[in-house]
C-alpha cells in the first residue's frame, strides 16, 4: 500500500506541475473551466497523497 501512495503523490504531483507550467506558458488557458477544474483536483489529490504518505511513516 506504501508503494502505491508513493506512486500516486508523484503522478499527481507531475500532472499538478504540468498544469502550472501551462498556464504560465498560456495565459489564456486560465480561461478554460475544465482545465482549472483538473488543475484544482490533481493540486488535491497530490497534497492529499502527500499527507497519507506523512501519516503513514
């Protein structure tokens, strides 16, 4: 179950920081509700992840 907690934080973790480097390449990706509604659910589950790995140690 470790492993796959591990796993999960680094997965979304990668997804959460394409998504800030896309905005900071194109603005206007802002704009474009299903991608903050993505970008807000991966940045919560990678910090969700993270806290269960915390916890687990």
């Amino acid at each position: 179950m470790r492993t796959y907690v591990i796993v999960t934080s680094i997965v979304f973790t990668l997804v959460t920081l394409a998504h800030f480097g896309l905005i900071a390449s194109k603005p206007e990706s802002i704009s474009d509700p299903v991608f903050m509604v993505s970008t807000a659910i991966s940045t919560g589950l990678a910090i969700w992840a993270w806290i269960t790995l915390r916890r687990a140690q």
